[in-house]
C-alpha cells in the first residue's frame, strides 16, 4: 500500500486546509495535543504538517485563533548570543516568534510552554530537585538531533522577544486556571494540596507565556 505522505509545501496545506487553521500545535511530536493540527519538523502518523518552526509552510495570517508550543521554545539559538554558525544552522528563538507572529492572524495568541532557566538554577541551588532530573530539563532528552535545547529562557527573555516580535497583552498562563483540560504534562498546583512533591514538577519548573498578534 501507498504510504501517505505528510503535506509539507504551502501548495499541499492548502490543499488540505483551504479555509485556514483554528489552532496549531508546532514541535508536537509524540504528544500531540487534542483539538490541534500538528505540525513538526520530524514525520510521524501523529503529524499533519511537516515543517520547520523557522519557515512554516503556511501564508501570512492563515492561523486564526491559537499556536501551542510546548517544550519546543528551548530547541533554538539566543538571538545575539549564540553565533552566527549556530543562529544560521538551528534558528533563533526571536525568528521563530516572528514566523509565529507573521502565520498568526491579528487577533491570534501564541502560547508556549518552555522550561524556566530562573526556576530551574533556583531549585537546583536549594537541592531541591535530583540532578538527573535538572540535566534533561536543562539539555533536552537527547534523543536525536532536534531533541537538544540550545538556550533555557527567563521570563525576562519571553517579555523582551515576544515584544520584539510584535506580540502585545504579554502573560503567564496558570494551566491550572486557565487550561484545566490539559493535564497530559505533569501539573500540580501547590495550593491544591495532592502532592507534597509539588516543587519537583514540571509545573514548578516550566514557564506558561503567551501573546496576542494586534488586531
Ligand atoms: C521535546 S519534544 C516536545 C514534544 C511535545 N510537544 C511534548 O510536549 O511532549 C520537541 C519537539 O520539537 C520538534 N522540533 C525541534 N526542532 C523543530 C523545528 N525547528 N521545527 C519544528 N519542530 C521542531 C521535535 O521534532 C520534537 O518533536
């Protein structure tokens, strides 16, 4: 049997999607999020879109009410920082905001999910949290070639790159309050009370940060 391939050229996404997308999901991988098109670099029956984060296949606005990142953010270079060499080879953290911000329509959020450099140091500072733990957190998992973090982001980070990006109505997301579905990542909030381990989870750990493209 003919295998099916994934759409991966603006020509095939229309194709599929003529009247746009509601809500995207980049770097999903193996954890796809219900309620998404799916869209990551490397094929897999879980993906509709074959794409790199720094170029989407997508027209300007085809995104009409939310892109999700979750654990993607981190797998690109620092805009200044990082050298040329890196920033050519594996993209920066600012290109792919703009890539999101210009496939986005106005009106559209970007919402992602990246692990915390400031929680992370402080946890590890306080021994809170086993090293292990801190060194996939910190790396990646290192399964292959995209599953390498190439720079960890502060919350001072994502407010000077999303506003340079053009995104406005910047915020912390509580997932808890405000996305109480999603309960695939391992979110426990504190003041609940079910878990006396709550400053080892990811929800300790992670920054929750979104934006609006201006309508
Ligand atoms: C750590 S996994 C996260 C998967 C899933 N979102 C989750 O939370 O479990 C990172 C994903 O980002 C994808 N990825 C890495 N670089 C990418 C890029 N430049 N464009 C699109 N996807 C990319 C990888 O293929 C991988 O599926």
């Amino acid at each position: 049997m003919k295998k099916k391939s994934i759409p991966a050229t603006k020509k095939q996404v229309l194709a599929k999607y003529p009247d746009g997308i509601e809500r995207l999901e980049i770097g999903s991988g193996d954890n796809p999020e219900p309620g998404y098109v799916h869209a990551d670099i490397q094929a897999s029956p879980k993906v509709d879109i074959l794409a790199d984060a720094r170029k989407l296949p997508l027209p300007d606005n085809f995104v009409k009410d939310e892109i999700r990142a979750v654990h993607i953010m981190e797998h690109f270079c620092h805009p200044e920082l990082s050298s040329a060499q890196m920033r050519n080879d594996i993209g920066t953290t600012l290109e792919v905001l703009k890539e999101m911000y210009r496939v986005l329509a106005p009106g559209g959020k970007f919402f992602m999910v990246t692990p915390d450099y400031e929680k992370i140091t402080t946890s590890a500072a306080k021994r809170r949290v086993s090293f292990d733990r801190l060194q996939s957190w910190t790396v990646g998992g290192h399964l292959n070639m995209f599953d390498v973090h190439h720079w960890l982001w502060t919350h001072d980070d994502a407010e000077k790159w999303f506003s340079l990006a053009g995104f406005i109505e910047l915020q912390d997301v509580n997932p808890i309050r405000a996305r109480s579905k999603i309960w695939n990542l391992n979110w426990t909030d504190p003041k609940l009370g079910q878990n006396d381990r709550w400053f080892e989870t990811e929800w300790y750990h992670w920054l929750f940060f979104e934006g609006v493209k201006p309508r």
